[in-house]
C-alpha cells in the first residue's frame, strides 16, 4: 500500500511537470510568433 501510494504521488508530480513544461513551451512558442509578425 505504501509503495503504491508512492508511485502514484511520483506519477502525479512528474505528470504535472509535463503539463508545466508544455505550457511554457507553448508559452514561448506564441510569444515568439507574435514577436515575429508584429
């Protein structure tokens, strides 16, 4: 029990930094677009 709760928390942090990591991503993408036909 305790191992599966760890390798959910684990599954859940790094799924979060995925999500966070293609927001900026995404981010940086738009920005750069604009900037570029601006």
């Amino acid at each position: 029990m305790k191992l599966n709760n760890f390798v959910y928390k684990l599954l859940q942090f790094y799924c979060s930094g995925l999500l966070c990591g293609y927001i900026l991503y995404v981010n940086l993408f738009l920005l750069f677009f604009s900037d570029k036909y601006n």
